[in-house]
C-alpha cells in the first residue's frame, strides 16, 4: 500500500477527494490540517452554537493506494487539472502492512470502574473480581468507558445502584439516559438494579448501537428518539457538552422526580460556573467528582 498526502484550501477539498475517489484510491480521508494548533476548527454543531461550517479553512487529505505505481500515476493526473495549483502535494510513502483487526484490539482493554464493576471488550476475559460487566466493543456511538466522563458517571451509578433491583438500598428507579450514544450509561444503570431505562438520542447510529449493545448485555433498555420519552424519572443522566446541557437545562429539569436526581457531565472544570448560572432557576447544581480536567455535577429534587 502507498499512501498520498496532499494539502488544499477549504474550496478544494471536496473537488479533490472526489478526484482521488475516481483515480481508485483504496480509501480518502480528511482531517484538519491545523489540528492541535491555536487555528483548530471544531466543526461538530451543538445546539445553541451557529451551524458549522463544511470544512476546514485547511484541509490534509490522504489517500491510499495498492501500490506506487497507481499513487503516481494518481498524482501525475492530478497535477494536470487546474484546481490542483491551490494544493500542495505533503509526500507519498509506503504505508506497512498491518494486522488492523489486531491493532485495533489492542487498544481497547477492560477498563476498572469499581473494583467490581469492569467494561470489557468481547475479546477479553473479565478480571476475575468483576462482579458486574459490560461487554461492549469500539463502534460508531460515543462511550466505551474509556472517557473520564463516562467513567465519573458508572462510578455515580454503581454507587446509587445495586445489581439486585429488588432490594431497597437501590436509589436509580426510573432511569433516563438523555444523549445515550452507545447506550454504555443506560446499560449500566440496568446492570445495577433500575427499575426500568430509556435511553435516547438525535443520532439514529446511537439509537441502533444502543438496542445492539443492549442485546448483547442481557438488559432491556428502551432506546428511542428524545421525543419519544415522557414523564418523570428518579435518575435523570445527560453527558453530552457544556453547551448543550446548558440549552437544555429547563427540559432536562423537567423530567427528574420529586426526590430524583439529575447527573451531569461532559463538562470541564472551567465550565462549572457557566452551568451552575444556567440552572439556577430549576436547582442547585453541585460538584460530585472529577478526573483529569472533567467535572461530574449532580442536583437533587
């Protein structure tokens, strides 16, 4: 395999992956050129955030092909077409054969987040002191347990839950996991005894993931479009962003129970303030843990 990196213009890249696709690279992929500089662009949308711009102002476009010949042959014809003098040609290099399944594997270990409560990829063993485990693999939803905001919210679960639901001690009762990505946070609260779990999202890859991954974990979650759930619930969990979580401050407050409690995260340390203001009208929010630059806010009914 070779690989072809070139750099162009916000106006070009479309143009020139479309070209790329057709000179029959193996794969075409697009990254911010500017990453992990002051120039960075997050192109991601929030709700409460203008809507984000379609590309990068610069743009590192990479393409794989089966071999040099077909990458310079690609290139050649590239630097025929017009549009191509706003591009810069990066390098062309040979790219290792590798073992991707394996690579990939090897990322992704069981990750501890009680010394009984583990997350762990299906190709591993559980350590033998789990008690309680989430099986969950790498996919296109957000959550593995790898995050210290995921990890900060099972940590919550586990200590308001217990795997019996019939006992009293459990304080999760009707659960809401709002944004529930994988379905990681909905899965666990199930796995510690709560009465009964919707989980939903805007993102209809989130929603399958969080049937699949509930499947797979012997739970019954209920994964729906946000609209979908209604009434109050004991736990109401959201890790999501600082911005979103502060637009939806007044819906979010309006699902939690008298006596429930309300969970949030996906928020950074220097942000506390900024979401303590946007719920002061419905509650007092408070800091109930952090990791690595991360905050877990809680607020009770």
């Amino acid at each position: 395999m070779f690989e072809l990196k070139l750099m162009c213009p916000e106006n070009r890249v479309e143009t020139l992956s479309d070209a790329l696709e057709a000179l029959d690279a193996v794969s075409v992929s697009i990254e911010d050129a500017d990453a992990q500089t002051d120039a960075e662009q997050a192109l991601f949308g929030e709700p409460g955030m203008p809507p984000p711009k379609k590309g990068w102002q610069r743009s590192r476009v990479t393409a794989l092909y089966a071999s040099k010949a077909l990458a310079q042959a690609a290139l050649t014809l590239l630097q025929a077409q017009d549009f191509f003098s706003d591009c810069q040609l990066l390098g062309m290099q040979a790219v290792p054969e590798q073992d991707w399944v394996r690579l990939t594997q090897s990322q992704f270990t069981p990750v501890e987040i009680t010394p009984e409560f583990w997350i762990v990829p299906t190709w591993h063993e559980p350590p033998a002191q789990a008690r309680i485990v989430i099986r969950l693999d790498p996919g296109l939803a957000f959550g593995t347990g790898t995050h210290p905001t995921t990890r900060m919210c099972l940590r919550w679960i586990a200590q308001r839950g217990h795997g019996d639901e019939s006992t009293v001690q459990n304080k999760l009762g009707r659960v809401l996991d709002y944004g529930c990505g994988s379905g990681i946070l909905a899965i666990g609260a199930a796995k510690h005894g709560a009465t009964s779990v919707d989980a939903v999202d805007i993102d209809d890859a989130a929603v399958e993931s969080t049937v699949l991954n509930a499947q797979a974990n012997h739970v019954h979650v209920a994964a729906v479009f946000p609209e979908a759930a209604t009434g109050v619930y004991q736990t109401v969990l959201a890790n999501i962003l600082a911005t979103p979580l502060k637009v939806l401050a007044p819906l979010l407050w309006s699902h939690v129970a008298p006596g429930g409690s309300l969970v949030l995260a996906g928020i950074l340390a220097a942000q506390a303030d900024e979401l303590k203001a946007a719920y002061a009208p419905y509650c007092q929010l408070a800091i109930a843990d952090q990791q690595e630059g991360w905050i877990l806010m809680t607020a009770s009914n």
